[in-house]
C-alpha cells in the first residue's frame, strides 16, 4: 500500500473502539543541573529543576492511542495514591474512558523514576533509576472489578489489547476472560513472558527476548529471528507476529504466508527506545481496528516507532507526524 493508502487507514483511527488492559505505571521523570561533586560519595549532586509524570507501561499503549483519536478504554489497576490518581487524570485528559481503571487503597502506583542530569545547554542523561513496584500486590476485591471491566468491555470494543510487563495484574482467571473474549474480539499481546499462555489470540507483538524465550532459542541475527517467528506461528495459532528488533526494525509472519522483513523507518541513530513497542502495539491495533491488513497495520506501526525512538523518554505519535513519517502531509 502506497503512503497515500496507509494515510486513508490513519484517517479512520477516531472511529476505532479498542481496550487495554494490563500494567498501569507511572513513568516519573526528576531533572535536575549537576552543580558539584559530592563529598560523601563519586557522585554528581543535582540541583532540582523539574519533574513530570506520564503514563507508562500500558497506560503508554492507551495514550498513544488516545493521542490518534481512537476510542480507547484502560483496563488496570492503580493505587488510591497521587502516582495512580495522575496516570488516571493524564489519560482521562487524552480523551481515554477510564470507567475501567480500578483504584486499590491497599497498594502503591507501579513507578518508575528516572533521575536526569546535565547542565543548562546540554541534553539531561540518565544517571539513575528508581522502581517502586515491590508493593504491587492488588485484592481480589480489585481483581474482580477488574474482570468485571473486562468482560464488558469486550463486549464493545473492536480489539483487545494485552499489554502485560511483569507484574500480577494479570491474573490467571483474567487470562481466561480475556481468552473467552478472543471469540468476539481481536486480542493482541504485547507481554514480557506469558505469551504462551494466550494460545488462539489473534495476533502477538514481542520484541526478540520475548521471542526467543517463547521459541526456546536465543536470536542473535535476523536467520535466528526468522526461525523463531516460524516455531511461534505454527505452535501458537495466531493470526499474525510481529518481532520488533529495536534498530533492525521489524519481521511480520502470517500463517500459509512467507515472512515481510520491515526495515526500520527513518535513522538508526535511536535516541530513546523507551515505550516504543507500546506505540508500535498501539498501531497494530488500531490498524486492525480499522480494516487494514496485518501488514499494512505493521507499515504504520514501524512509521510510528521510528517517531517515538527520537524522542527523549516514554512518547506517542501524533496523527501529523505518523502522516509526514510515511509521506503523506497531513
């Protein structure tokens, strides 16, 4: 398909009806100018000069959506804290509907904080990062809620994405409402290590770890990325996969077809890879959503991510510059 032709599929986004549930985190970003070394240890001090908050994890796949227009529901659990309270607000103000995120008084906010240092005219780097996720255990009064979300939202929504990262959101008898879901929406998963579990889910986006555990192989080159996708696509029975091999862009495979080989959109040169697989996962889905092929959805998807790896921490697209990424000014 032709720029102008993926342009026509970005066109339809605000029409499209999509769900994510998974990991809610907040990523938390602390800049501050380095103004001495530190006596107590070889380290730099910084003086505070800003900090922001936006959504991360799944909430990122959400915002990226949301940011394109599309009906997009979360589908998590937070903190009845101030982290969980701004990740909610954040994507409520990108326009999400977020009747599905439940707030446990019990737990801490999944967050990540990165400290950034580095003088007036410079660009800040990362000197540290700090997680707070330890506390990250929800009641089954929450898990239920949640389920309860779920199962309505699948009742209404085009695609259903799993964005899990790790933590216990996902709990086995949410796999098993989300597998039922499968039935009547397109499921995609975007998870670290339980991608087996979601055997018949329409499609899946891991990145070349995630793949090679799933394949029980390590991929060092684009052969070893090929055979895993082969092993994955025939014992898992999904509609599409679609690896992600950071600055080697990405490989499509689709059952009874040969495999595509995407070559990364725009410079190699990445600035960031922070979520970009959840804009890439963001796009397959909401270029499913909206009639186009796997294929065609995996274009726009790498058009996407070679936006958001050039710019500095968690990021999304906007519709302008995923249409100028593939050509067509918009």
């Amino acid at each position: 398909m032709t720029g102008k032709g993926l342009g026509k599929v970005i066109e339809k986004f605000s029409s499209c009806r999509i769900a994510v549930i998974g990991d809610l985190i907040a990523d938390e970003y602390v800049t501050g100018r380095p103004v001495r070394l530190s006596r107590e240890a070889p380290i730099p001090i910084l003086r505070y000069e800003s900090s922001k908050v936006v959504p991360g994890g799944a909430a990122n796949t959400v915002n990226n959506a949301a940011v394109l227009g599309a009906s997009v529901r979360p589908l998590g659990i937070v903190g009845a804290d101030a982290m969980g309270s701004a990740v909610t607000r954040l994507l409520r103000a990108a326009g999400a509907d977020t009747s599905g995120i439940v707030a446990d008084p019990g737990i801490e906010t999944i967050t990540k904080t990165r400290i950034l240092g580095g003088d007036l005219n410079t660009v800040k780097q990362q000197v540290a990062r700090i997680d707070r996720d330890s506390g990250f255990r929800p009641s089954e009064k929450s898990r239920s809620s949640l389920e309860s979300a779920l199962r309505k939202a699948a009742e209404e929504v085009e695609v259903l994405v799993v964005s899990d990262y790790g933590y216990s959101t996902i709990s086995d008898s949410a796999v098993k409402v989300i597998k039922s879901a499968a039935r009547k929406a397109k499921v995609i998963v975007d998870s670290h290590d339980r991608i087996a579990e979601f055997t018949g889910a329409f499609g899946a986006v891991p990145n070349e770890g995630e793949a090679g555990r799933l394949a029980g192989m390590e991929i060092k080159c684009e052969a070893d990325a090929l055979e895993a996708g082969r092993r994955i696509i025939q014992r898992m029975g999904f509609g599409f996969l679609l690896i992600t091999r950071g600055n080697q862009g990405m490989i499509l495979f689709e059952p009874g077809a040969d495999p595509k080989v995407i070559p990364i959109s725009g410079t190699d040169d990445i600035t960031d890879v922070s979520g970009a697989g959840d804009t890439v996962t963001a796009l397959m889905a909401l270029g499913l959503s909206s009639g186009a092929t796997a294929y065609e959805s995996a274009m726009i998807a790498n058009h996407g991510a070679g936006v958001v790896v050039m710019k500095r921490g968690t990021a999304t697209v906007s519709r302008a510059e995923l249409l100028a990424a593939i050509g067509r000014k918009g």
